[in-house]
C-alpha cells in the first residue's frame, strides 16, 4: 500500500486539529468579563453615566446596570435616567434589579460578624441581609412592578452590598431570577422553585459527563444556594482615603489572580468616578482584559453557564388514540 504524500498526510493533521479546536469551543466557554455599574438610580445617575462613558473610551463592551427603584426611599425624577437606561439596552447592555431602597432598616444584628458586616462594612446599606422571606418577596415583588412600569425586565437579582439573609435566599424562590451574585460567586438559579434547581444540578451533572468534564457545568460547584460559579469581585473603597489607595492595589492583585479564572467581574459605584486614581486604574484593568476576555452581561453570563442538557428531548407529536 502507499504510503500517503507529506502534504496529504499533513493537510489530514490539518483537518484534525481544526476539529479538535471546534469541539473544544463547542464545549469550553472562552473566558469571560462582566463589568456591572451598581446603585444607579436618579440620585447617582449623572456619575453612572459618566462611568459608563469613561469606560467606553478604552473597550465599548456590554454592561450591566444594577437599578435601585427607590435608592435610599428617594424615588427622585427619573427621567434622564430612563432616557439614558432605554438607550443602553438598545445598544445591547442589562438592566438588574439591584434592591428596593438600598437601606438595611431590620432590627440591629446580635453577632459580631453580623454587626460588621451590616453597620461597619456596608454602613447600613445591606437591605436584604436580614429580612424575613415574606418582606423580601414584597420588596422583590415591588421592585419588578417598578421595572415593569419602565417596561424594562429583570433576569437577574444583585442584593445590596452582595448580602442576603436566610429569608432572602428563601423568596428567590418564588421568581424567575436566572442569576443572582454574592461577593464571590456568580450563583445560577434558574427559574422558580426548589424542583427547578434540582432540575439544573441534574442536567449540570449530565452534561459533566457527557463533555468529560470539559463543559460549562464542570466548572460550576454545588452551594447551599445551588449551582454557582466561584469569582470574586474586583471592587473599589472610595469612601475614605485609605481604601482609596489600597484597593487598586488589591483590585490589581486580585485581577492576576484571577488570570485563568472562568469569569472576572468587575463592579464600580457612583464614587468611583469622582477619584481619578480609581478610574484609571479601572480603565487599564478593563483594556487589558478585554484582550483576552469576551466580555458578556451578568445575563450573558448566565447564558453560557446555565446547564443544558446536551440533547434536549424533541416535543411530543400526536399520539394514536389506545385501545381497539
């Protein structure tokens, strides 16, 4: 037999290596970037406008605005802010129910780690960190009646200062939130109720061992909240002089850290803006990772990362009546 010629045998490599390069992306999200704006609502709206354009001078990506009906129970005149949010979902950015007010109102915490996080850490901006489930499907409820007023939707849900209490994590239950994030991990939810979120682990599951371990839903691990995505946010303290300095450095650090990671979130606040040291480093983190990074929505996020399974069911034609 004939042996095949040097260019056929290396035209056949050739051919296999592109297959192997498409079944790998059919199977491995690329690494993604999600750049969220937080608090915008009228009373902040000209600073968020002014980081969103700031951003866009170095990489024009896609962004998600986290959106406080009745930031600080100041609902305010809304109309620039509606303007300008109409106009960034046309251009392909999210709008994310971000809270009701933004002000944690419950009684004081008794613990020491619930004292910090709630009085020190977040200055009392921790609205869902203590709510029971009842005023928290209440607060949610009104939150998505006001987007809906907008005609504007929600698929996700970001808690104030990233803190939910046991009562909160029960009332996202009764939603069709697809996502929501705490400081470090992007969770998936997928619908409502507990038997939807048994649904996802299970086809998370099938699909790890379909793809061996290569698909989306191997890099997802199993919470007390369900399936999640581990990615710590790169965030800003721009209340005070010292965490104005040291947080770029660790957002800095963070970011390196984080190099191969699966997702890098980058969230900014009104404040930002106003410090030009926090602002350009924000910049120059966005324009380097936009070099390696695809850069998505939460919502696209949730996307790639939402477990499927690999062959979903076809759908039932008529059936032929039983019996004689």
């Amino acid at each position: 037999m004939a042996r095949p010629s040097p260019s056929r045998t290396q035209a056949q490599a050739e051919v296999q290596a592109e297959m192997q390069v498409q079944r790998q992306a059919a199977v491995s999200p690329p690494p993604l970037l999600c750049v969220s704006i937080h608090d915008v609502a009228p009373a902040t709206w000209d600073d968020c406008a002014r980081l969103a354009a700031a951003l866009r001078e170095v990489a024009d990506i896609p962004l998600s605005w986290l959106v406080v009906p009745r930031y600080h129970d100041r609902p305010g005149d809304d109309a620039a802010m509606r303007a300008g949010l109409d106009a960034a979902l046309a251009r392909g950015d999210e709008l994310v129910l971000h809270g009701l007010t933004h002000l944690d109102t419950e009684a004081r915490a008794t613990s020491l780690r619930q004292r910090f996080l709630r009085g020190v850490y977040t200055q009392r901006e921790g609205e869902f960190a203590a709510l029971s489930a009842a005023e928290a499907r209440r607060r949610l409820a009104l939150g998505l009646d006001w987007f809906r007023e907008r005609g504007w939707t929600a698929s996700g849900f970001v808690p104030p200062a990233w803190l939910m209490g046991e009562g909160a994590w029960e009332a996202l239950n009764d939603f069709p939130f697809a996502y929501t994030t705490t400081f470090t991990h992007f969770h998936l939810l997928g619908g409502k109720g507990d038997a939807a979120a048994a649904a996802i682990a299970e086809t998370g599951s099938a699909n790890e061992r379909t793809s061996a371990g290569a698909g989306p839903a191997a890099r997802l691990s199993q919470t007390p909240f369900g399936p999640a995505l581990f990615a710590p946010s790169l965030v800003y303290a721009a209340r005070n002089r010292s965490g104005r300095f040291l947080s770029p450095l660790a957002a800095g650090l963070a970011a390196r850290w984080q190099a191969g990671a699966p997702l890098v979130r980058l969230s900014l606040h009104p404040p930002d803006v106003r410090h030009p040291r926090l602002l350009a480093h924000a910049r120059r983190l966005v324009e380097q990772m936009v070099a390696t990074r695809h850069a998505v929505t939460k919502a696209g996020c949730a996307d790639v990362y939402q477990p499927r399974p690999q062959n979903p069911p076809r759908q039932p034609g008529p059936q032929p009546p039983y019996g004689p």
